[in-house]
C-alpha cells in the first residue's frame, strides 16, 4: 500500500521560554492511501492542531510531514495553499461557508477553485448533496439551517473535488447517531470506490466501534488503538 500521509517525529510547541507549551510531541503515523482512519482524544489532545499541521496550514516545531512521499512541511505558503487547493479537502470545526451563497453554491464554490472541469460542476454538486441527504435544502442559505446541516454542506463541499486527501475536524459533532452513521458509510464508500483517504477526529463511541484504524491522542503523543479497542 502507497502512503498518502505520512508524519515523523511530529512536535508542536506554542510559545517561549517559560510559557512554552508542548502540544504534540513525537508523533509517528503513516496513513495508507484508501484508508478511514480516526484520531480521538479529550477536548485540548491536540487532534485541531494536528489536522492544521497535516494540511500545511500551521508548520510543526520538529519533525516531518510526507503527503503522497513529498515533505510539505517545509512548503512556502503559495506551495501549502496550492497543496490545499488541489490535493486536500477540509471539514472544519467552524464551517466556513459563505453565508450569501446557497447549499449549491457554496459547493459549487468550493469546485472552481480545483481543477475540475466546468462542466462535471453540476453533476458533482447533485451527487455530494445527495450523498448527504440536502436535497430539501439546495437552495437555502446557511443562516436558515441548523448546525448539523450546516455541517453536512461543509462536508458536500470538502468531498465533491474527490481530493486524494480529506482531514475532517470531528464532522459529526452535530448530527445525530443516525446521520452520523450515514456519514461513516459516505466515507467508507469514498476510500473504497473512488480511492480517497480520509482522516477524520471523533469522540463518538458508535463510530470508534465501527472504524478500524483508530489512533488516540494523550498527552500530545500518539497510540495505536486497535488492540486497547477489542479487550
Ligand atoms: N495558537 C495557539 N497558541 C497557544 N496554544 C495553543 C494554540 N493552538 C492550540 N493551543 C493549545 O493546544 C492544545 C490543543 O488544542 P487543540 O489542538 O485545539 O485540541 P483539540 O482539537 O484536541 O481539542 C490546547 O491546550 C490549546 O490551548
Ligand atoms: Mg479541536
């Protein structure tokens, strides 16, 4: 299996001198392209500012990064936005959507910036509301939808370029157990057909039971899961 993500000796630290605080310390993972892999931990883990390291957003104090075994954690910002644009879709705690445009214009939006061709928008915009069950509420704003809505155009928006690579920052924080569940399987589907890997952040036990790359954060460094998982 191809790595798509890969981190070494991964550390963050905030500040100086006495007020320097160590968030990430340490931190190995090598994601395999097509894989569902989930990162937990308590609120403050630093699971946020490890995505933010991952999309080249934030630059890490130690270590490396490798996406598709190239090391973009020395990237110029014009190479990191250029790396976010075309390579990486992302789910933030805080949507980011555009709160003139509708449901289908925030995806749209989100698809002129890549390289898909004008003329697949249409299509990719129908499959990702479909995908997340907005068909009711295309052409609605954000201000007219509830937070869990909102949160699954913010992910319509992140899957309809089909990046290689999707950091979602707990996107089923707001959706109830069922819609969170149906998410899952969106994302599972995603890696399976369509080769694309997604690295997401939960706390949610439902959906730790039903992942099996699962990688917990505590005390800023990394553990496998899976066999703390099955005893
Ligand atoms: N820019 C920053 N400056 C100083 N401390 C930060 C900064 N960003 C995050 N932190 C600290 O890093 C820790 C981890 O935060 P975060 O990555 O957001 O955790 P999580 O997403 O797991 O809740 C927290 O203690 C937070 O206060
Ligand atoms: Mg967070």
């Amino acid at each position: 299996m191809n790595s798509i993500l890969e981190a070494r000796h991964l550390g963050k630290f905030f500040g100086k001198g006495s007020n320097k605080v160590q968030v990430l310390k340490d931190i190995n993972l090598t994601m395999s392209e097509g894989s569902l892999t989930v990162l937990r931990g308590r609120s403050g883990s630093g699971k946020t500012t490890l995505l933010n390291l991952f999309c080249a957003l934030d630059k890490p104090s130690e270590g490396d990064i490798f996406f598709q075994n190239k090391q973009i954690s020395q990237y110029t910002e014009k190479q990191s936005s250029e790396l976010r644009r075309m390579y990486i879709g992302i789910i933030f705690q805080s949507y980011g959507l555009v709160p003139l445009l509708t449901v289908e214009e925030n995806i749209e939006f989100g698809l002129r910036i890549t390289d898909v061709p004008r003329k697949e928008w249409k299509k990719r915009v129908d499959q990702s509301i479909d995908l997340v069950g907005l068909n009711k509420r295309s052409k609605h704003r954000p201000s007219e939808l509830s937070g869990g809505e909102q949160q699954r155009v913010a992910i319509a928006r992140a899957i309809a370029p089909k990046p290689p690579l999707i950091l979602a920052d707990e996107p089923t924080a707001e959706l109830d157990s069922n819609m969170a569940l149906r998410i899952i399987n969106v994302f599972q589907e995603l890696t399976q057909n369509d080769k694309m890997s997604i690295l997401m952040t939960t706390h949610d036990p439902a959906i730790l039971e039903i992942i099996d790359n699962v990688y917990a954060l505590e005390d800023g460094q990394l553990a496998d899961d899976k066999k703390e998982k099955h005893t």
